[in-house]
C-alpha cells in the first residue's frame, strides 16, 4: 500500500508531539520574587565574565549553563528550607540568569567595531578614519590605545547603544504581543516547540519535592559528561595560558583544519572537523531525515560539486593551493556560493509564502466551523494581558523615535523613504510572516537575502556611515513563541515583563565593566583569544568588501554577486523541491525535513556536522531501542541542559582561576 502523504505542517507537528509530554497549564500566578531577582543577578552577572571570555576562546558562552545553575542553587536551598520552587519562578529565574549572562553583549559590537577599524583590511580599503565617531573613537584615539571602554571618546557610541536598548525593548515588547495576540490567540496556531522549552522551564521543579525523579537522574549523569569534557576543551587551555605564552590546546579550537590534506584530490574542497562534541546532544534532537541530507550535500557540494564540477569549469577559479579552510571558504563565496546561496534564499522565501496562504485560508475555513475556538481574541483571566492598542502605541513611538533620530543626526544625507520603507512597511509584514510560519512550522521560512545591502546600492548613497546605522530592519516573529512560553508554564506576561525592566540597567552596568576589564587583559582578538583570532578577520574583510560596494564599478562584492548564478541557484533548488515532492511517500519522515536539511548543507563544510550525524545515529541506532521512543524523547532535552550545565561549570571556574590570574599581572598597556 502506497504511504499516504504528509503536508509540511503535519510532518513538523508530529515530530513536535514527541516532546509534548503536559499539555500546559491554565492556572497563572505571578514569578517574580525578589529571592528570583536577587538568586538570577548573583548567578548571571557571577558568570558573565567567564560567558564573555568563552565566547571570545572557544566561540561559545555560558549563556546556557547560567540558567541551569541558578535553578540548581534555587532549588537546593529550596529543598534545604523545607519548601518548594513554583515553576513560574523557575521560568522566571531561567530567563534573567540567561539574560545576566548574556549582558555583555550590549558592548559586544563595540569591542568588534575598535578591532575594525584598526584592522589591515581597513586601512588597505581606506575607511578607517572614515568611520563616524558615533560608532567607534577614531584611530589613534587614547582610548583604543589603553584598550579602555571607559573613556569619554566612548560616550557617544555608548549613549547610542543605550538609547537603541531603550527604544528596542518598548518595541518588541509591544510588536511582539501584538504578534502573540494576532497568531496564537486569534488564529490559535499550534506553536510546536513551545512545549518543549515549558518542559526544559520545569525539568528540575520536581527536586523540590519529597522525592528525587528520573529528570535529576538524568540530569547529573549528563552533568558528569560534561565536567570531563569541558576540563578537557576549555580547562586545559584556560590553566595554561596562565602560566604559558601560548595556551596548550588538547584539541584545536574550534577547529582541526584538513583541507590542505584533501586538495590533491579534492581541489577548492573544505574539510575542517569542529571539535565541539555537544553537536552530538544536537544531533539526538534534530529529526534524523534533516541531519542526514545536510551531511549528504555537504558531503556531495566539497567532495564532487566543487572539485570535480565547478572547479573543471573554471567556476570556481580564485582557489591557490595551500589555501586553508577560511582562504578557500572566502575564495567559493566570492566565485561562486554567494550568489547560488542568494538564489537558494530566495526560494525558501518563495515555498515560505507558498506555504503560508494556502494555510491563512485553511485556518480562516476553520474559524467559521469552530466559532467559539477559533476567531475571538477574549484573553485566560489572570494572563496579564494590556490592551493591544497600547501594544500597537509602543511600537509605533518606539519605531517613530528611532527612525527620527536616525534620520535627524546619524544620517541625515541617507534617502528617507528607505528607513521609512524598513521602518512602517517591511518590519511589520517581516514579522508577521515569520510569527505565523513559527506559529506553524517553527521555522523562519521568508528571508529575502541582502535585502539591506541591496537597499545601500540601490539608494546610490556613497557614504560609508549607512553601513553602521542602527536601520530599523527588525523581526518581531520569533519572539512569539515567548508569550505562548509563558502561557504554558502559567506565568502571567507582566512579571515578566517586569523582571526585564528591573534588572535591563544592572545588566547595563555591569556589562561595561566587565567588558572593559576583559579587554584590559589582552588585545581582541589576539592569542589569548583563539576563536576570535580565528574567525574575525574574515568578517572585517567581507565587511570592507560590502562598505566599498559603490565606490567604483570594479568593487569585489558587487561583482561576486552574478545573476545566472543566483538564477541557478533559485531554478536548482525549486526543482529539488518539486523532486522531492513527488516522492513525499516514498521518504521516511516526509519530503520538507530532507529538503532542508539538503539546501542547509549545500556548500558548507562537512566537518561542521560530523558529530551531529553521531549523535542522530546514535540515537536512532542505539538509544531509542534501549529506551524506547517517548522515554528518549523525555530525557534529550534534559541531558542537552545537564551537559551543558557541566561545561559551563568547569569553564566558569577555569575561567576565573585564568581571570583572577591575569588580572594580579594585568598592565595598563
């Protein structure tokens, strides 16, 4: 018998289910506490300069462990005081831990933006001193010198960032329920994933209680896996560098790079095996079918599509041998992956509304058969709702405020029908676009690449400045999925809303600080910080290579950017699709998983997904039988947090012991 076909919307929600273990809750209570504020702030801002130094090391932060240890210490002291933790609480302290983590990458940007304009590329473009003081004190500046964010050259970029957070928090908070109303209220979509970050919210609420259950089992064992790794990958290297010039790497960060080795029969091919093994923990959530047709098309693009094809027909034709992994990636861009990979956007935008309508009217179809279900925007007593014209007046002042301010001192030259078109006209369909294909699928499926970019050349605007402007190019969509979060947890939407606005000028403070201190340490990037010295320079010169688009005809990036093969790549991919729709019977799982799974990984490297491919092969081979289907699927998303919690542990406290070491030494200059 022929196997029925599945719709994409189907395919999706029935893999979702499998994590959908409660069905929610309808009963809401409030989860701020000031024991949650003050438990969130001591664990988050404790841990966010090892966070900061992580992501500078190794190019991953402890944004993930954070959360995890706060509930750990709330729930013991909890347990400890005869008591017990409310998962609202939980919910609530989850999310400010991570946020405290996360603080320091207010002034991200502008340690990224000194690094820029002191860079080669820079210089070799000449745009260094062209860059406006509202972004970054200009080259020479004393500040940059003594590597100090505390300086008053500093005072504009810092005033500016301030004034975006402000003004962005008032516009997302109310674009965003505005979103949750129109999609998740209104139109009662299902939201698929959303069941399983409420579990991930609640999975050691339990440990309050007089018994220990199966979640804090599985949840220390996975701990213990990731103390051993994480002393490996980030102790060893953090404890000596303390006492070495050049820390000892056990395993390369972030990568072992093989692509000189292969190019004897792999010309213009990459291999660069990622030596992060939490991909394995990936690898057991992601569906099976996604995961194998990435490594097949990646396997396919670097072994035989590059080297075999496009490299014999002189496609690909900047490639020098001895070139690394980053060399060669660039080169393929430049020649060719670029503009295929615009053309392949352009048709995940395509199938993205193809998709989207026919489900507006299915929905619509259903709101006239469940009336009292579907259609009415009456909201849960005790939610926390507001009014959506206030929601609807947030946004607009916000966006009105930004795109004036814009507009009036950063650039006043830049044409204004432009911010205006991004601003009023693309932000809001952008997001309503996205909130309904996450509502559905929870996948972004409407993208139009470089949209901004081509804007920029479009204008025929030579300035450089436009190209560091905060242009409102927003998307509200995936934010969504927060409120319907809250929801299910039972969490009322404004203690939530007030725990962000509590702690958002802590966090403000305390980011600069720590920042300034890192930097003090050493330069950024440099030795010290691999995975910054790794992959920076990269991202300057693709920078450099974009602001001087449109001062001359002959720039690099204007003429990477080829209409045959973006038509290529659109035509190639669109086809693949209707191939692969044919056959939606044939393939386990459903045609759209192997799709995407196809087009993510063409182009890319391999050795990125090596360990994602283990663990799905390990979970679907070994696992699921031992455990049987839903038992696994119960324990992945808490192992995924109990192995990130251990690595966070470990490198926060080799961190520290790196930190404090440093700091004893530390120089002004």
């Amino acid at each position: 018998m022929a196997r029925k076909r599945v719709s994409m919307a189907e395919e999706w929600q029935s893999w979702a289910k499998r994590y959908d273990i409660d069905g929610g809750v309808r009963n809401f209570e409030s989860g701020l506490t000031l024991k949650v504020v003050l438990g969130a702030l001591f664990v988050g801002l404790l841990m966010m300069p090892g966070s900061i130094y992580l992501s500078l090391v190794a190019g991953q932060s402890g944004a993930g462990a954070a959360p995890w240890v706060a509930v750990i210490l709330f729930t013991e002291l909890a347990r400890r005081s005869f008591t017990t933790v409310r998962r609202q609480e939980l919910y609530i302290l989850l999310g400010l831990a991570g946020a405290a983590v996360g603080a320091g990458n207010f002034y991200g940007g502008m340690i990224w933006n000194q690094y820029f304009i002191q860079s080669p590329q820079a210089v070799q473009f000449e745009i260094a001193d062209k860059v406006p003081t509202w972004v970054v004190p200009p080259p020479g500046s004393e500040s940059l010198a003594t590597r100090s964010l505390i300086h008053r050259d500093w005072l504009w970029p810092i005033m500016l960032m301030l004034m975006g957070q402000t003004l962005g928090r008032m516009r997302g908070i109310g674009g965003g329920y505005f979103l949750f109303r129109m999609t998740a209220d209104l139109e009662r979509l299902p939201f698929p994933l959303a069941p399983v970050a409420a579990q991930g919210a609640t999975a050691l609420a339990e440990t309050t209680g007089k018994r220990e259950t199966w979640r804090w089992r599985v949840f220390s064992l996975a701990s213990m896996l990731g103390l051993i790794w994480g002393a490996i990958y980030i102790g060893v290297p953090a404890l000596t560098g303390v006492m070495m010039s050049r820390p000892i790497q056990i395993l390369k960060i972030p990568w072992i790079d093989f692509t000189t080795n292969i190019e004897g029969f792999a010309p213009t091919g990459m291999f660069a095996l990622r030596t992060q093994m939490s991909a394995m923990l990936t690898g057991f959530v992601l569906p099976f079918p996604m995961v194998l047709s990435r490594i097949i098309a990646e396997t396919f693009t670097q072994f035989i599509l590059n080297p075999q094809i496009l490299y014999r027909l002189e496609i690909l034709h900047s490639w020098h041998p001895g070139d690394d992994v980053r060399a060669t990636g660039f080169a393929n861009n430049i020649d060719f992956w670029l503009s295929f990979g615009m053309g392949k956007s352009f048709c995940i935008a395509i199938i993205g509304l193809a998709v989207t309508v026919p489900m507006l009217f299915k929905f619509r179809s259903a709101k006239q058969k469940q009336a009292g279900e579907r259609g009415s925007l009456a909201t849960p007593p005790g939610r926390g709702d507001f009014p959506i014209w206030l929601a609807l007046g947030m946004w607009f002042v916000g966006m009105s405020i930004h795109t004036w301010i814009l507009h009036r001192y950063l650039v006043p030259l830049f044409p204004l029908g432009f911010l205006l078109f991004f601003a009023f006209l693309w932000t809001p369909l952008n997001s309503y676009i996205t909130a309904r294909t996450f509502g559905i699928l929870n996948q972004d499926l409407f993208e139009i690449p470089y949209l901004r970019q081509a804007t920029y050349l479009l204008s025929r605007y030579e300035e450089i400045d436009i190209w560091f402007a905060p242009v409102p190019q927003e998307d509200y969509g995936r934010g969504t999925m927060h409120w319907r979060v809250l929801e299910l947890t039972g969490t009322t939407f404004t203690s939530s809303i007030a725990a962000t606005l509590i702690t958002l000028p802590i966090l403000l403070v305390s980011g600069i600080l720590v920042y300034h201190f890192i930097w003090k340490l050493a330069p950024i990037p440099s030795a010290v910080y691999p995975h910054a010295q790794v992959t920076w320079p990269m991202s300057v010169t693709s920078r450099c290579m974009w602001v001087t688009s449109l001062r001359d005809g002959q720039s690099q990036m204007l003429q990477a950017v080829r209409g045959k093969y973006v038509l290529t790549g659109l035509i190639s991919c669109l086809g693949l699709y209707g191939v692969l729709w044919l056959a939606n019977p044939l393939l386990p799982g459903g045609h759209s998983m192997w799709y995407y799974g196809f087009l993510h990984g063409l182009g890319a490297d391999p050795g990125r997904d090596i360990w994602t491919l283990v663990g799905a092969l390990l979970g679907k081979y070994y696992m699921i039988k031992k455990f049987g289907l839903k038992r696994w699927y119960r324990y992945t998303p808490v192992l995924a947090a109990g192995f990130g919690c251990g690595v966070g542990l470990v490198s926060m406290a080799t961190v520290a012991i790196a930190l404090v070491s440093k700091a004893v030494i530390v120089k002004p200059f």
